[in-house]
C-alpha cells in the first residue's frame, strides 16, 4: 500500500504574501528609482503610481525596467490625484480605462483607483458600472481604495463608529464600503487621517479586499504615510490578521521619504518598513524570524 501524503506544513501551505513597494514611496524621485530600490531591497514587485513623471505613464518604459531590475509590476495606482487631471486624458473615465490597459499590458493584478471627486459628477454616476465593467471585461481587479475628509468628523461622531465622513471631497463618502464594490484596496494611513477604525474597515471589506496600502499615521488630518510602526495604527495586527485570513493579494508600502536627506536614510526608511512586513504577515504557525539589522 501506498504511504499516505502528509500535509503540508502550516507555513508551506500557505503562499507568502507578496510585498511591493510603491513607486510613490521615492518621490520626488522617478520611477526608476522604486525599481532600483526594490531589487536592492528585496521586495516581490512594484506598484507604479500613474503621475507626472513620463516613464510612469509609458508602458514600454515601464516593461523595460520591470525586465532590467527582474521585479514585476503587482499594480497600477489610476492617475486621480488633483495633480494628475491631465495625465493621460482631462477624462477620468479614459483616464481608468488607460490604467486597466496598462495593467493588462504590464501582467499587472490589480489598478488602484479613488472614488470620485464631487464635482465629477457624470463620473460618479457611472463609477460603479464603470468599475464593474473593467473587472469583467478585463480580468484585473480594480480596486477602489478608501480616502479620507478634509475635516475628520468630530468626537461625538468618532464614538458613534467613526464612519461620518466629515468634510469630504468625494462622492458620495470617502469610504467606498458606504457604496459597494467588487474589489477593494484598505488603505491604513487614510483610515488614520479620516479616524476611522481600520480594523472595522478590514472587516467590512475582507470578503472583497484585493489590495493594501501600508503605511502608519497618528491621527492628524492630512496623509501622513509613516513607516509602520512610527504612527498609532494597529499595522501589525492588520498584517497577522492578512495572515491568518488567508489573503490572496499584495501589501505595498506607500510611505513618505519625501524628507530623507540622503539615498541611504531613504533605503534605511524602506528596510524597516520591509522588515516589519515580512514580521507580522507570516502564516500563523510559521516560525518566526529575527528582524535583519538595518543600521
């Protein structure tokens, strides 16, 4: 007779979670630059951020580099910042449709993309048909990411649940869980800056959770992206519950280095953040590794 396969142990059953980092992570460097740090670094992919920069809007130019560096593209972030109206199209729709292609193009899982801004308004009535219409005739997942108030809602509010959305630019509400959506992508620093609790969010968009951001805040109303760990955000237990729960997407590390003085204070700021990923998203059970030093 023949011996019966064993199971696998925990942490090989279980593929590691992929962790990419964004190319927003190295602004006001290029491109480039994330792709140069992520090999030297040791990340699994990139997330490209569509911006001003012309090689992230060139997908030739992207393929080349994702080929040069050996790190593959996990995501597309839509162009939808004020900064980039222009970029691709003054059309949001073109502008997401473009984003769908070159994830396409790129063997890209994923498009990152924000709800509408208030004042687009024929946008926003068909976002949600758009967004599904994408998905289907596509095959990537797109995204939509939770954003946060210009004013956080007050205390009172906070205590309610924290899911008033106080002040917002977007439509209807920063919190796309508020709407519904097939894909989503959690976003722990906005989560901070709109004080809302993230693990109530994580909850509220598992089932459908295609995508996170990573990175900690403390609260203060504006995008901070700190290294995790740096803020009050519960990032750990965040990335152990990813874990635990079986996630089948990317975590990418959108923090700001914007303020490093040096390349070397920029790929020490990234280490950390890449250690404590690997740390807290290991498979329970997994045995547990000593954090490299970073200096």
């Amino acid at each position: 007779m023949a011996p019966q396969a064993q199971p696998a142990p925990l942490d090989q059953a279980r593929p590691e979670i992929p962790v990419g980092l964004s190319s927003a992570s190295v602004w006001p460097q290029p491109a480039r630059a994330a792709f140069e740090m992520a090999a030297d670094l040791g990340f699994d992919g990139v997330e490209v951020m569509v911006w001003a920069d012309a090689v992230s809007q060139d997908v030739d130019a992207l393929h080349r580099l994702a080929q040069e560096h050996g790190v593959p593209i996990l995501a597309v972030h839509a162009p939808c910042l004020l900064i980039t109206q222009r970029v691709w199209s003054p059309e949001p729709e073109e502008r997401l449709r473009r984003a769908v292609a070159a994830a396409s193009d790129l063997g890209a899982s994923t498009v990152v993309v924000h709800p509408p801004f208030r004042w687009q308004r024929r946008y926003a009535d068909g976002f949600g048909e758009l967004v599904g219409e994408l998905e289907e005739t596509s095959g990537i997942r797109v995204a939509v990411e939770n954003m946060f108030p210009i004013r956080p809602p007050n205390r009172l509010n906070r205590l309610r649940g924290g899911r008033s959305s106080g002040l917002s630019a977007f439509t209807p509400s920063p919190d796309p869980t508020d709407v519904g959506y097939r894909s989503y992508t959690l976003d722990i620093s906005h989560a901070a800056a709109a004080h809302a609790d993230v693990l109530e969010l994580y909850k509220r968009m598992q089932d459908r959770l295609a995508h996170v951001h990573l990175a900690d805040g403390t609260g203060a109303p504006r995008d901070e992206h700190l290294v995790p760990g740096h803020g009050g955000q519960p990032c750990a237990q965040v990335c152990e519950a990813l874990a635990a729960d079986g996630y089948s997407g990317s975590v990418v590390l959108e923090v700001n280095t914007r303020k490093a003085r040096t390349p070397q204070e920029r790929a020490a700021q990234l280490a950390e953040a890449l250690v404590f990923c690997r740390l807290h998203l290991q498979a329970p059970g997994a045995p547990r590794q000593d954090a490299p030093h970073t200096g």
